[in-house]
C-alpha cells in the first residue's frame, strides 16, 4: 500500500487505508460534486509510528498520546508527508484532517471525536499537525466514544488528509434531512461568515435556512457576532463581527439544497455536510457523513402519508426486539387481526398493519388517525396508556396531509362484532356487573386453558416444537383477550362513579390503591415475604453475582435456596425486556431477583415494608370510597357498588401482560431444544442463537446449512441497535417525529402526566437498567420507563418519575398501589435532572419541581 493517494484514487472500498472522512471525500470528488484538491497520508503511516502502543490498560489514553506525540517520526514517513504537501503547491495553505477508520460510519459519527488543524502552512508545521492528529485519536472523548459504540481499541486507526483551505467568505454545516424533527428531504442550512470552524464548533450564533423541495421555508438571522478567519503566516483567529442580515441570498441557499439533494442522492441516504463559499461566489464540500442519529424508516404499508406507533415504547421496552421476539409478535398480531376477520393468509407474515423498524415493531395507524371512529378513540385510548402520544394525536389530526378520509362506518362495527363475539363480550360484562366470583373464576380457568396449551411432550421432534410454538403464538393472545372484557367493565364502572358523584377521576386515584388480583402486586409481596422469612447474612454480605453462583451451586443457606427457587418456580418466566422471547428470563438469570432481597435486606423502616403500605393503601381505598359516595348523595349505593366491582377487577389489568409472558417464555424453552438440536447438525453455534433465526428460518435449517454468518451478522445488527439512545412514540413515513415539532415547557418546567397522587420532596435517583441497581428508601426514581422487571425497585423508592407512559402504564398502575407519587411521560427526564438532585414530585398536578 501506498503512503499517500490523492483524494481522486479514494473511495468508499478504502475505508481501512485512508478512513471514514478521506473515503467520503473521495466519493465526493469521483462523483464530480465540488470538493478543494487534497492528498491522503493513509494509515500505513499511523501503524508505522503506533507499533508497539498497548491498546488497553489503565490510563490507556493517556500513554497513547504521549506515545504518538514523542515517537521519533520515520524519515521515510516524514518524506512523504513533505512531498504530499509540497504537491499541493509552494507553501499553500491546507487544512490537516484527522481521518479515522472508526468514523463517519452509518452508525456513528464521530464527529468531533478526532482533531482538525485549519490554515495549517510551511512543512515543519504540517509535519506536526499530522502527529497531532495521530495523537487525537486517543483523546479522552474518542476513548469513550469508540468504547460506548462497542468499538474495539485495537481495530482503530488513523488517516490525515492535506486539502488545500478554501479562502471562504461564508461556511456553514448543512444536513439533507432535518436532524430535530427526523423529516426526509428537509434540509436544514446554519451559515455564518468566515470559516466554517465557528459554526461547528458553537462560537457563533449561524444564520439557518430550512429548505423542502426547492422552497425556503424558514429564515432566521443569527447574530454572527464571532467569525474564524485565517491568518496570513498561518493559523486563525477569532475575531468579532457586527453582520446585519442574513449571509447567504436566497439563490445562493437554493443553489446549495440543490447540493446536498445531489450529495444525498449519491449516498442514497441523509447526509451531514460541511461547505464553504469561496471568494469567487463557489460552493465547496468538505465534509460529508451519514445522519446517524435519524431513526430507520419503517417499510410502507400503504400510499401516501403514513402513521406509525411504537409497540416498544407502549411496553416500555426501548431496546430492540431479537429477530425470533419480531416473529413471535408477527404471529400475535396475526392471531389478533383473526378476531376482528383480517387475519393474513401466513399467520406467520403478521398483521397487515405491522411492521419493523430498527428492530422494533411498529403498528400502522394511519387508517384510524384519517377515520371518525378512530379519531374518537384513538386519544382515549392513549390517555389509558401513553398519555404523550395521546397529545401528539389530536395534533396529527390538524395535519391536512392526513384529512379525514370518509369511510362507511359498516367495516369497523362488523369488524368489532366479530371481536365481540368472539371473546364473549356481552356475556363477560353481565357476569361481571353481576357476580365478581363468578368474572374471577373465569379469568381462573382462562389461566388454567392457556397453561394447558403451553405444555409440549417431550418427546417432540424439533419440527413438531416449531409447529407447536406457531400455535400457540398464534392463537394464545386471543385467549388472554377474552379477561379485557372484565377489566374494561371495571374501569368503565369507574368513570360511572366519578359522573354519578361528580368527583373527577383524577381525584378519585386513592380508590384503586392496593386493589386485589394483581399478579404484579402479588409477585413483589411474595417477594418481600421471601425476604422476611430467608437467612440475611450472605444477602448482606456477599455480591450479587457470588449469590447467583451459589443459588446455582445449590449452596445458599437451606431456607433462601428453598424459597428462592419457589419463587422463580411460580415468577421465573419474567424478565427485563419480558416481552421479548429472546432475552433471558429471571429463572435463567436469577442475579436481579438476589439483587432485589438484598435490598430488602437493608430496610429497617417497618411502616415502609410492602405488606404495611399494602395494607395502608387498602385502608385509604376504603375511606376513598366512602368519600365519593358520600358526594353522591342519593347515588351513594350505586356508587359504591361500581367503585367495588372497579376494585375487584382493577388488579386483572396485569394479568394479560403476565399470561403473555409466561407464553413467550414456555415458547423460548421449547425453542431453545430446537437450538440444541441445529447446534447438533452444525447449523449454529450455541442453543441461544435459535433466538436469532425466524421460525421460517429455524424450520429450514432442519434441513442443515450453516446459518452462522447471518446469525453474527444479526447480533451485530441488535447490539448497535441496544446503543440507539432514542425511540420515537410515534413516526411518520417522511422521518417525522411529531413530538419533536412540539414547542418545550416554559421556563424549562418538567410537566408530565399524573399518575399517582400524592407529593414527595427527596434525592433524585436516576436509574437506566434496573439490574443491579440499588434504591436508597425515600429516593426518587427517575427512570425511561419500566416494565414489570423494575418493579421491586418501588418498593423503596419515595417517588417515580418516568420518560413514558401515561396514566395506565405499568409503572403508573404499581405506584398507585404502592402510594407512591408518580408523574409519567417527562420528556427527557433522565437528562434534566440528575442522581442526588432535591426535587419535588406533585403526582397529582403532573409536575417535578428543584426547590429553590
């Protein structure tokens, strides 16, 4: 290889030799788009003078600078670096740029990460510019950033582009597709005089320009009060300006859309730019990368405009789904769509309205949001579960571009009607406004039927468990269905209390504390229990994951090794990311749960011990009741009659999500013998990558093959994906995200959603995975979401606070129970505020608060 290339010798294939921003410099330039002439110093220079540097260890950043900056330069490397230099001109001017093979990649940007050296002139200067470079590759920032994107130290090199500066009266940053609101084809222009380092850098507040198909739609003037210019001898500095006016013409502006629509075009993907006008009136590119942080756009599934909702986000699970979790869903929804008599003909392909982004599902709601019904009942059925999206629907609704569209009303009450008819409807709510026994010992036996499906012989052939698992998934969820009509009685009964009484239902939240039947509730006071009556001294002793390899070992104190396996016999099949069938489950992986006794095991409140506020919440409910009857005035009986039917049925909520789960979870172990099996013909690696397949996929690969190439492929794919830091609710087939075209709370409020009354004032506790996370009694929980893996985590906590969910999410519905004050769906909460922070939780108002 070559020491240097000039950058027409450069493109994408290259990427190992001269790095990720030579090689989209030299695609630039082979596609004939306006790029300043440049040579490549490639990496077989870096790999000269880095022989010999660990790549791990401590203080790794640290010795590789000094290693790079104090290493004697090979003559050979520094003639080449010379001649590349000199072949540009007599002592021209150049920008020196660090290009790392780790950079400008789909995935990540890196952008900043390494160090660019501007006006850079004479040969001395440049030689030293480029072991500058060599030597950001180990800043402290890039070090964290390769490591937060699962990027091996070792793998990494580095590359230094010479490009002549171009002596720019105006440069700037432009993105093809707006990086705020995730639009498509919105291009978004920040310019400022000068070079473009000020822009980049945030020295200057840019002129930006907002452009959609050639037309301006936005203009806003910044106050350009810093501009970079280069200095005659080399170098720049800053100098301050009083520019009045925008810096760019509207022709001007068009004339550069224009270019990245061609840049874009040639990447086939958005693009991150930076550009300078040169003194002769030229648009020049010097940069370009992919936008790394627009989400995937999801497949269409129909013409126009298009609406999408996330499944992930509703459940609280913000990290991706792996390919047999995707399958296992697609057959769910299948299973569901046969209710209402639009099941696909492969139960197997899913619903016609799902579909799969970044490894996440994604429903197509675009029907309900252009109909009347579903305009009706979209909101309220937000405001249940999600109560942001709720807000972000009634605004979708103002959007001509999604008009109502008129439609017979026949299709959707037929389609109910078979929906009604088939999990029985009428015939569950008589039972339940007439017997709770009766409505209980139905949901008993609906347990008791889907228990019975899950069982598989083991004698099974690993094509009858495929089969078997596609039945279930299929038709088990319309089973677990058949308990809403229960659930939805209670609840309605409830609002039939707030109308009679004229209390309104956000004040009524005190009557659905500590409500029976809820297999949740009843799993974290087992728990607890567990904890009252097991042997404390390695719980307080020892680290969680010694506990864990001795619950394995079998060599936990007789009493905690009994009731610990009990308790993962009845609750194991849950989990973190329970929802997906391929993550481990707590009686695979039972270090959360161990976790969880041992900060039981700290508590010395009693008032605060779960069975004590359970029984607290139990009285408050009560006197809850008799409050509200008592506004009813002669409507008292009838009211406390709906609130008790409410109560009786209110805990069932979480029964379908729990029966679900221990679906998923009996389809994950018989696939696992599957794995076993393909593991034996060669096909895989290990039983766990079966969870990497579909089951079309598993069901071929009984024929042999070898599917572990696809399977690392998949893997790679779903961890980048588990780095992915943000999860639109909702999404539209342009790449907007509604939510972010909403304008932020005043004065920097944090407002959410109500959830559970009440007011708490303690330390912040930020928490992003709940395993082996630890709550101090009285802390703040502030956390994305949760599902029902974080919950024994409120039992300590004094207060939740949550980036989702609305009013009846999971998270909403435990700390109602627990009494604990709650506000759901903060936007950026885990940002704004911090662990260890005083604040104030109103759960009744909807707000958090700094005291002052």
């Amino acid at each position: 290889m070559t020491m240097v290339l000039d950058l027409t010798e450069i493109h994408a294939e290259t990427l190992a030799d001269v790095g990720g921003k030579a090689a989209n410099l030299g695609e630039l330039t082979k596609a004939g788009l306006p790029v300043p002439p440049g040579r490549v110093l490639t990496t077989q220079a870096y790999r000269r003078i880095a022989h010999g540097l660990e790549t791990s260890g401590d203080d790794l950043a640290a010795r590789a600078r000094r290693h790079l900056l104090e290493a004697p330069v090979p003559p050979d490397v520094r003639d080449a670096i010379v001649a590349a230099y000199a072949s540009l001109g007599d002592d021209v001017p150049v920008a020196v740029r660090s290009s790392a093979t780790a950079e400008d990649l789909p995935f990540a940007s890196f952008a900043g990460q390494q160090d660019t050296f501007l006006n850079v002139v004479g040969e001395q200067a440049v030689v030293e510019a480029v072991r500058r470079c060599w030597a950001s590759l180990w800043t402290d920032r890039a070090v964290a950033y390769r490591e937060s994107n699962g990027i091996d130290h070792a793998s990494v090199s580095l590359a230094v582009v010479l490009q002549v500066m171009v002596d720019a009266s105006v440069a700037g940053v432009m993105f093809t597709a707006n990086p705020v609101t995730g639009r498509r084809r919105e291009i978004v222009i920040d310019a400022s005089p000068g070079l473009g380092e000020a822009v980049v850098s945030g020295a200057v507040n840019p002129d930006r320009f907002v452009v959609f198909d050639g037309r301006i739609l936005e203009r806003r003037a910044g106050d350009k009060r810093v501009a970079v210019r280069p200095l005659p001898a080399g170098g720049t500095e800053r100098v301050e300006t009083a520019v009045s006016g925008l810096c760019l013409t509207d022709g001007q502006v068009r004339e550069l859309a224009a270019l990245g629509a061609r840049v874009e075009e040639h990447y086939g993907a958005p693009q991150d730019t930076e550009w300078a006008l040169d003194r002769d009136g030229r648009f020049l590119l010097t940069q370009a990368r992919p936008i790394t942080t627009l989400y995937p756009l999801p497949e269409p599934k129909g013409p126009g405009l298009r609406v999408y909702f996330s499944l992930n986000v509703v459940q609280g699970v913000m990290g991706p789904l792996t390919p047999m979790g995707l399958a296992a869903f697609r057959l769910i929804t299948a299973g569901v769509a046969a209710l209402f008599g639009h099941g696909p003909a492969d139960p197997r392909d899913g619903a016609p309205f799902v579909t799969v982004s970044g490894e996440r599902l994604w429903f197509d709601i675009t029907p309900a949001v252009r109909s009347r019904p579903g305009r009706v009942l979209l909101p309220r059925l937000m405001t249940l579960g999600e109560a942001r999206t709720a807000t972000v629907m009634e605004r979708l609704f103002e959007d001509p571009r999604l008009a109502r569209v008129p439609v017979s009303s026949r299709g959707f009450l037929r389609g109910f009607g078979r929906f009604a008819g088939r999990v029985r409807l009428p015939a569950r709510v008589l039972t339940a406004l007439v017997s709770p026994r009766r409505a209980l010992a139905s949901t008993a036996r609906i347990g008791e039927q889907i228990d019975r499906r899950l069982r598989v012989p083991a004698s099974a052939t690993p094509a009858q468990r495929l089969d078997h698992a596609a039945w279930v998934l299929a038709g088990t969820f319309p089973r677990i269905l058949s308990i809403m009509p229960t659930v939805i009685t209670g609840y309605a009964l409830f609002a039939l209390a707030s109308r009679l009484s004229g209390v309104p239902v956000n004040e009524m939240g005190d009557v659905l504390r500590s409500v029976p039947h809820n297999p949740t509730t009843e799993m974290d006071l087992a728990l607890w229990d567990l904890a009252t009556r097991i042997e404390p001294e390695p719980f307080r002793e020892l680290p969680v994951a010694e506990l864990a390899r001795r619950y394995r070992e079998g060599r936990l104190p007789p009493a905690a090794q009994r009731g610990v396996a009990a308790f993962l016999d009845a609750y194991g099949h849950r989990g973190i990311a329970e929802i997906d069938l391929g993550v481990p489950r707590w009686s695979e992986e039972p270090d959360h749960i161990l976790g969880a006794l041992a900060n039981y095991l700290r508590m010395d409140d009693g008032d605060r011990a779960p069975s004590a506020l359970f029984a607290r919440g139990e009285r408050e409910a009560r006197a809850a009741v008799a409050r509200v009857a008592a506004r009813a005035g002669r409507r008292a009986t009838v009211v406390r009659w709906a609130l008790g039917r409410t109560r009786a049925y209110a805990g069932l909520r979480e029964l379908p999500k729990f029966q679900l789960v221990k679906t998923l979870a009996a389809v994950r172990r018989s696939l696992l013998v599957v794995g076993e099996h393909l593991v034996g013909l060669g096909v895989l690696d290990a039983p766990e990558d079966v969870y990497f397949l579909d089951l079309r996929e598993a069901r071929a690969a009984l024929g042999g093959g070898d599917l572990r190439p696809l399977v690392a492929a998949r893997r790679e794919t779903y961890e980048r994906e588990r780095r992915r830091r943000h999860v639109p609710r909702v999404l539209l087939s342009d790449g907007t995200e509604p939510e972010a075209l909403a304008a932020p709370a005043a004065d920097g409020a944090l407002t959410g959603t109500a959830a559970s009354p009440g007011e708490v004032t303690g330390p912040a506790r930020v928490v992003l995975d709940p395993v082996g996370a630890h709550l101090e009694p009285g802390e703040i929980l502030i956390c994305p979401s949760t599902d029902p893996g974080w919950t024994p985590l409120f039992l300590t906590a004094g207060g939740l606070v949550m980036e989702m969910g609305g009013a009846m999410s999971h998270g909403a519905v435990v700390a109602r129970e627990y009494g604990i004050p709650a506000v759901v769906g903060v936007p950026d909460a885990t940002h704004r505020i911090s662990t260890g922070q005083l604040i104030t939780v109103n759960g009744a108002a909807g707000t958090v608060t700094v005291p002052s």
